[in-house]
C-alpha cells in the first residue's frame, strides 16, 4: 500500500505516480510543484454556509418556512453538508416513494463540472445557488454567484458542449439554463423565458443571464442530467420521465431513474434506476437492454474515451464492474467483467461511493463509504490501462485540507492541453481529464470538500499510451 497523507496534511499534486503533500494549502508550493509545467495555479476557491443567505431562497408558503427555519437551527450544530441532505429529503420525500427517498443521498450527483474547452469550473456552493469560477481571468479571482428565484433544490449541473460559456443546471421543478454575457454581446433569451441578469464579475465586464427555464409539467425534482456529445440534447430525469429538449417526453416507462451518461461517441446511453437496474441504450435505433445486479443499486458509471467501456460502481460492492462492447454500433454485445480494486477492500470500506475517469482513460478517482479512520475521506487516484481489458493500479491518496474533511463529488476537465485535471469541493467533488498532447502528461483533479474549499489537483505524468 502506498504512503497516504497523514491527517492535517494536504495533496498538492501528482507528478510522476507520486503524489506531493504539504503542510497546508497555499499558492506558492502549487507554484513550485507544478506551476512552472503549467504556467498557472488553481487556487482553491472556498466558499461558506453565510451563503445560504434568505434573500437567496425562493419564496415558500407557511409549511416549507417552518421547515427551513428548522434547517436553520440545523445547521448551526450539524454543518452544511447534514443540513442539505435534510433538505434534500423533505422534498424528495413529496416525489418519490421511502426507498428511493433513502438512496437519493447516496447517488452520484454531478455537483461539480468543468467546462469542456475552458479553465471554467462551476460547483453546487448552497441548495438554490451555483458559483462559477474562471481560472482564465487572471484580473479577478471572484466567482460568480448564480442565483434566481427558479433554482430551488440543486441536484446536477452540467456544461452544454460547443455551446460557448452555457451551463444547464437541474433543480426542482426544472432546469435553468444560464449563459455569459459581455458588453457589446448579451446572451439570447429565449422568448416567454423568465430572464435575469446577475451580478456583474468585476474586471471583465462579465454577466450571467438566466437564458431560459425548461419547466417541468408538475414542479418534479430532477435529479439526472446529461448533454449529448454534440451539445443538441439534453437529457433530465424526472420523477416519471425521460425527458429531452424543452421538456417534451421521449420515453416513458423509466420511472425511478437516478443517473443519465451519455458515451463520449454518443452512440450509447446508460440509464441507472433506483431498483438496482441499469438500461444500456443504443442511439442510433434507440433499442434498449435491461441489466441487474446482485451488489446493490448503482451509485456511480463512467464511460471511457472511446466510447466502448463504461465502469460502474454498486451500494453493496468495494469492486467496480466493466462492461465491455464486443462489436461496433449499432451492436449491443456486451461483457460484464470485474475490476478489481484491492488496495479499496483494505481499508475496510463498506463500499464504492463515487467514481470519475480522465478523458484519456489514464487516470480513475474512487471515493468510498466508511473504512478506517486512517483512510477515512481519502480519495484513491489508480493508473488504468484499457487492454486487452480495464486494470487499474493505485497510485496513491488524495487528502483535502480542514479537519476530517470528506468529499462530495469530483469530476475530471475534458480538454486541458497538457494532460488531465480534478477538482473537489465541500459540497461535492469534481474530477476532470483533460486530452494530453505532450509525452508528459498533466491531470488535474478538483475536488470538492466538506471543509468549504473546492480544490484543483493536477496529475503530471508521463503517459504509457505514448513513446
């Protein structure tokens, strides 16, 4: 088993399967790590539970203010964190029935996710709000703060690709679509769309306009969503409804579904339910074949970057699952083949709890529920290799700063030049892989912490895919 960190310390990077620690967060050791590759830093962007302001909530009739007066009291002794996911069960508890009520809290969620093109991350910071930070505006270090009265409850969001600066995020009885403006050339409002202007970020002259509201037919939580490849479809989940465009249904008969990936190629679709099935959807036809498990429902899927691998992580399994595509699209021949994770089993985890992979396929990041306290709110970062079938060998440990911190979701970038790049944040964890065009590849994971910091690791690497 490699050195993990020790708690107190923080992950600053990975360069070459090591991954550096330090004694506390700070810009000058990311300057000396990996900065001087790079050519810039990822500053942690922190954020706190005084965000949570009143005038940031949507009115609520009499029952629903008692409730976040509750939340209120909530909140001051058992953290954000607890605080949301209470939240997110009194309302859930109005859609869906008490079994996926339960596992809504431990799906998934896409609380964290980079741009496709851009040094652009957007995170979940608060139930009805989203900060947008770009690490490309070197004049302003601010987020933006994307608030409006539309926005209640947030689930997912989800950058639209080729669709310049737009992002589309999933809340209760919608999605808000949001768009950047600068002067001289506002974003398009959909017309009959409730607009809104927000807060001006200072230096660039940058807005970001609520664009347009796809609302959903009876104020349902959405809960899943995914664009395809080419940036034309967006795909929600409703209570009872797959749903696609401006809300028209595509499907139905899906009720229950808890996560929506689309393959990078766009040829396949995976759709996981709360039952514990999963759907395998070929695009081109639309034809469909139901898959179940005996490990517990799905809490987590990635799709590799070719399009022909997805991995899947269950509720009751420290083991990840791989389905492999043996023939070209249309097909659906498929096997299922196991990826064993040891290094996972012995930290005396109950299970799998959260996956992401690189877009170059090089890189994979496991969260995991429990284990000991040595190895508690740790994730794991392996070196995957795709043939003749997945492997993965554990690189080491990443830790995030503040006391006992754990992650919520993580997300790798698609498009860094120099190689890959995850983030984590207190409220959700992002990693994101980015294409490498150098024989030293760089892979930078943003995470998201329960300690109030969305965090940037880039992973430098040299590639085995490359001479």
């Amino acid at each position: 088993m490699p050195l993990f960190p020790n708690p107190g310390s923080v992950t600053v990077c990975e360069i070459n399967r090591e991954l550096i620690i330090a004694d506390n967060l700070s810009d000058d050791q990311s300057k000396e790590t990996y900065g001087k590759i790079l050519g810039m830093v990822f500053s942690s962007v922190p954020f706190q539970s005084e965000q949570l302001a009143a005038s940031s909530l949507p009115e609520q009739d009499d029952e629903q203010q008692q409730e976040t007066g509750a939340d209120a009291d909530v909140l001051q002794t058992k953290g954000l964190v607890a605080t949301l996911q209470g939240i997110a069960r009194k309302y859930m508890k109005r859609l869906l029935n008490p079994t996926d009520v339960k596992l809504l809290s431990e799906i998934d969620l896409h609380g964290v996710s980079w741009h496709r093109h851009k040094h652009l991350i957007a995170f979940i910071s608060g139930p009805n709000q989203v900060l947008v930070r770009d690490f490309e505006d070197s004049e302003n270090k601010d987020p933006s703060l994307l608030v409006h009265e539309s926005q209640r409850d947030i689930k997912v969001l989800d950058w639209r690709p080729n669709g310049g600066k737009m992002l589309s995020v999933a809340c209760k009885g919608g999605i808000c679509i949001w768009a950047a403006s600068y002067p001289g050339n506002a974003a398009s409002v959909r017309s009959g769309a409730p607009s809104f202007l927000g807060s001006m970020t200072r230096g660039s002259g940058l807005r970001w306009t609520l664009v347009d509201f796809f609302r959903s037919q009876h104020d349902e939580q959405i809960s899943a969503l995914s664009w395809s490849p080419d940036g034309r479809y967006p795909k929600a989940r409703y209570y009872m409804h797959l749903l696609c465009g401006i809300g028209t249904p595509i499907r139905r008969g899906l009720g229950g579904i808890s996560m929506l990936k689309w393959s990078p190629t766009g040829d396949y679709f995976f759709a996981a339910k709360f039952d514990g099935t999963f759907y395998l959807w070929e695009t081109n036809t639309w034809t469909s074949e139901p898959w179940s498990s005996t490990s517990g429902f799905v809490t987590g899927a990635v799709w590799d970057p070719d399009g022909r691998t997805i991995l899947i992580s269950f509720s009751k399994a420290a083991t990840l699952a791989s389905i492999h595509f043996s023939s070209k699209p249309p097909s659906m021949d498929a096997l299922l083949l196991p990826v064993e994770l040891p290094e996972i089993s012995s930290t005396g985890c109950e299970c799998i709890e959260k996956i992401a992979w690189s877009a170059t396929g090089e890189r994979l990041a496991v969260s995991y529920k429990s284990g000991d306290d040595a190895y508690k709110g740790l994730i794991a970062i392996y070196d995957v290799r795709r043939s003749p079938v997945v492997s993965a060998s554990l690189v080491g440990f990443i830790r995030g700063p503040g006391d006992c911190p754990k992650p919520i979701a993580f997300s790798f970038h698609d498009k860094l030049r120099q190689g890959p790049l995850l983030s984590v944040d207190e409220i959700g964890y992002w990693l994101i892989s980015y294409t490498a065009l150098l024989t030293l590849l760089l892979s930078t994971d943003v995470q998201c912490w329960s300690s109030g910091f969305c965090c940037t690791y880039p992973l430098l690497f040299h590639s085995h895919l490359l001479p």
